[in-house]
C-alpha cells in the first residue's frame, strides 16, 4: 500500500511526501503518515516559528527536520511568491515595507563591470537589463528569486536538490521575459 498524502504537507517546513517515500523505500512504512521530530513538534506547540526563534544550537544543520540557527529559511512557495511580488510591485506593500525593500535592493557597492552587491540582494548588470538577484539553498534543496524590478518581473525557481543551476533564470529567462513585456508596452 502507498502512502496516502498527508493533508498537512503543504503547511509543512519539509515534504511529507518526501519523507513518506523515504520510509517505503527504507522498509520502514508503517501505512501512516510519520509524526514530526520532538523538537520540530515542541516548537509548533509553543509557536516558536511565528516568533522568528531559532531552534536548536547553530551549526550547518542540512536535514530537512531541525531548524537551527544558522540563518537558513524554510518558506512555502507561496509565501515566496507573494514576497516577491512585493518586491516588484510597490502597490502591494505597506509603505514602510515599501521603502524597506527597496532599500535592500539598492546596490551598496560594485564587484565590478557586471556585478554589484546590496544589503541582501545580488546585481547583475546585463547589456539589455540589470537582474537583482538571490541564489541560495542548502545541501538537499535550492531557491532562486529573480527581479527585474525595471519590468515589475519576479521569478521564483525551487529544487529538492542543492546546488540547482540559477544561471538560467539569470542569464536567459529573465532577460527574455523583459524583453518580452517592453515589446509589449510594459
């Protein structure tokens, strides 16, 4: 029998399903979902993530179940999402979170002809178009998020896999697509 999905597994820091067919594959499946680490169970009884605490001593912890404090984030798509559309389209954003990611934006000094660097953002000076970026991930998993704030373009790339090549998005994806929205008057 194959596990059914959890109905929590959208809600959740790490894939259900991942962790699910990680215990098929290990002979492990008990033919019910797995119950989360006691720590990662503590943490949610005392809302600890809607607090913004770290768990756990820090470290380079590259396990989907604790989350120590080393900086590393774990986000749903959709929140990224809508971060990034904020980040685009100031008509979403509260006035002071307006100004507070332009300010993050805004390149701090250059690396040289091509490259640039802000308060949490990477610049990439193309000849059709500056990209502000953010690449990032960890061992089993990787993030991209891609700005043309010019264009109002945002793109969102994310991989169960470390080290996803974020070029493409950097170097073909989103130059394209601001062409394409000049083209047509955006």
């Amino acid at each position: 029998m194959l596990p059914r999905a959890d109905p929590r597994a959208d809600r959740e820091p790490h894939s259900q399903a991942a962790r699910n067919a990680g215990d098929v594959r290990s002979g492990t499946w008990t033919g019910q979902p797995r119950r989360h680490g006691r720590d990662l169970d503590a943490a949610r009884g005392a809302r600890l993530f809607d607090q913004g605490a770290a768990l756990g001593p820090a470290g380079d912890q590259q396990s989907y179940f604790d989350l120590p404090g080393t900086g590393q984030m774990f986000s749903s798509a959709r929140d990224i999402a809508t971060f990034a559309a904020a980040c685009v389209d100031g008509r979403s954003a509260d006035p002071n979170l307006r100004e507070a990611l332009r300010m993050t934006q805004h390149e701090a000094f250059r690396v040289d002809e091509k490259f640039g660097q802000g308060m949490a953002w990477e610049t990439v000076h193309l000849p059709e178009v500056t990209v502000v970026d953010k690449p990032g991930g960890l061992n089993n998993a990787s993030g991209y998020i891609g700005l043309v704030p010019s264009r109002r373009i945002g793109i969102v790339l994310l991989a169960n896999r470390g080290e996803y090549p974020h070029e493409i998005a950097r170097y073909k994806i989103l130059p394209a697509l601001a062409q394409l929205v000049a083209a047509h008057g955006g």
